[in-house]
C-alpha cells in the first residue's frame, strides 16, 4: 500500500492534534505534534528565564539552541507520544496557558523554525506519517499528498481550550482562553517567517459543528482515496 505524507494545518485549538493523532493510529501512520516542538523550545525559554511578561531575550534563546534536544517517547498506556526535553517528560508542563501564551513570539524567530523544520523534513522522510501545526503543508511538506488546513470561530476555539484547562485542574477564567486564542491567531497570521496561511492546494475544513469522530471519517476518506490511486 502506497505511504503518504497528510500536513494538517490551522488555527491554534481547531482540535488538529486530537483528529492527527486518531488518523496516524487508524491508518497505522507515524504523528508528530510540531506545536509541542514549539512548546517545548517555548518551555525552555520561560524554565531559563530568556521570555516573561514584559521582556524576550532573543538573542539569548538563539544562542542556546543548541542545548535543546527535543525527543517523542511512545506512551503505551496513554497512547500517544510524549514530549521530551533533554530527556525530561515535559507533556503535561507544555499544555498550560503559561506555555500557550508565549509559544507565538518564540515561534516567529527564523532561527528556531529552521532548526525544528529540519527535524520535521527528516521524520517524513520515510513518509507514513501524520503531522500537523501552522506550517506543514507550506514550509514543511509543500508536496504532501493530503493537506488540510483546520478552522473554526475564535468563540469556538475558546470555549473547548477552556474546557481542556479545566478538565486539567487548572484555575483560569475564559475571557484570558479567548485573548489567548486571538492573540495567537494574529502573531500566527502576520509574522514575516512562515505565517499561518492556507495553502492553496488545501482541502479546507471548519470543524465548528463537527464532532471528533465525523472529522475522522471525513480525513480517513480522503487518505484512503489518495493511498489507492
């Protein structure tokens, strides 16, 4: 059977990660999160003091690149791959509003995309595999045989992310999930290395009203129609 590559773009908390991660394991595909790259180089930063409320030592984060080594580790019982950082279990730590509030300015300096693009270009290289963020199907893998650009309202965004928090115990109103989404979205969409943008051979797909397991069905009808051809 033919091995494809299936880039899964959009906005942050479109749901991306959780449909990725269901295709991969339906379709017996690799998946890679390259958001929790980013989180994880994100999480390093706030850990060394290089980002805060009111500063960004860029320079600093660039010139220390080279100490971060960012590994997947498959968990068996929850099923996925989990983040490492330095060979340290940072999965739980990246999935905060403290880690998502700072992910957007760390990801527009070209320096650290060009080091995780790299990493991404060479976990494809064998095809077989999943992977979605902001830039797959435009930077990442523009000659993907399936791309999908994810969407949905800021609203609905909002409303799931804050959900997600909750569920996870942390204390935080959904005004600052909502400021956080549009904030993202507009760092994400007008930064000069590799913006959000759609790209132009994308199936386009609002999820707004769409459950988990119809955006499944939809994604695994797609494949399966190029993976036979």
């Amino acid at each position: 059977m033919n091995k494809i590559i299936i880039a899964i773009d959009g906005f942050s908390s479109t749901g991306k990660s959780t449909v990725a991660k269901q295709l991969a394991k339906r379709l017996n595909y690799i998946y890679v999160d390259t958001g929790a790259m980013y989180r994880a180089v994100t999480y390093f930063a706030l850990e060394n003091e290089l980002i805060g409320e009111d500063f960004f030592d860029e320079e600093a984060l660039i010139h220390r690149l080279g100490d971060i080594s960012i590994t997947f580790k498959f968990n068996e019982v929850a099923g996925f791959a989990e983040v490492y950082l330095n060979g340290k279990n940072i999965e739980a730590a990246i999935r905060t509003l403290r880690v998502s509030k700072y992910v957007s300015p760390v990801a527009t300096l070209s320096e650290v995309r060009r080091k995780l693009v790299e990493q991404q270009q060479l976990m494809g290289k064998d095809k077989g595999i999943v992977m979605d963020g902001r830039d797959i199907g435009t930077v990442v893998f523009p000659d993907a045989e399936l791309k999908i650009f994810m969407t949905a309202s800021a609203e609905t965004r909002a409303k799931r992310r804050y959900k997600e928090l909750l569920d996870r115990g942390h204390n935080l109103s959904y005004d600052d999930v909502l400021e956080n989404v549009t904030t993202r979205d507009r760092i994400d969409s007008t930064r000069e290395d590799s913006p959000l943008v759609k790209a132009a051979d994308a199936i386009e797909i609002d999820n707004s009203n769409l459950t988990i397991e119809e955006q499944l069905e939809t994604l695994l009808g797609l494949a399966h129609q190029i993976i036979s051809n």
